[in-house]
C-alpha cells in the first residue's frame, strides 16, 4: 500500500473517511492503476459441453411451444373484451 498525502488535515469523521477511502481505492484509480498485460488470445474460444448446448436449445423449443400455445389461446377470442379477460386470466395464472 503506498502512503498518500492527506487531502483532508483538520481531525474528524470526514476526514477519516476520506483516508479509508484512499486507502482502500487507490489500485482502483485510473491514473494510479499498473498497466495490463496482452490478453492472450490462444484459449479465448473455450466452448460450452454439448450437453449444455443441447439441454438450452430444448429449453428454447419448449418456450416457444409455450408462447405459440399462448397466442393461439388469445387468437380465439372473438372481441376486445373477450382478449383482455384472456390477459388477464393470462397474468394471473402462475406458469408452472
């Protein structure tokens, strides 16, 4: 930890916290922060298991089953009245 200058010179709470504050943030700082090495870029293609793959895109399949079941529910209303009280039933109902 490098000792800083303190902005603050009269004692007190603010003070303090202005001290905790450098103490603690002073890596964080743009200007005091080291310089980064290069990335290295040989390893930045990792890819997921195929099962983690497979098991999202079925997830996927099912959502949109369910969004399609959805529509064609509120598609079957025959006014206006009729598809807000589907919303509504819609919103109300828990999904599982």
């Amino acid at each position: 930890m490098r000792v800083m200058n303190p902005t603050a010179t009269e004692p007190g709470f603010i003070a303090l916290c202005i001290q905790l504050a450098q103490a603690t943030f002073t890596e964080a700082m743009p200007g005091n922060a080291e310089p980064k090495k290069p990335a290295d870029l040989s390893r930045t293609t990792a890819r997921r298991p195929t099962e983690a793959r497979w098991i999202t895109a079925l997830g996927n399949w099912f959502h949109r089953q369910q969004v399609k079941e959805r529509e064609a529910y509120l598609a079957k209303s025959a006014d206006i009245f009729e598809l807000e009280r589907r919303i509504r039933y819609l919103e109300r109902r828990p999904y599982y």
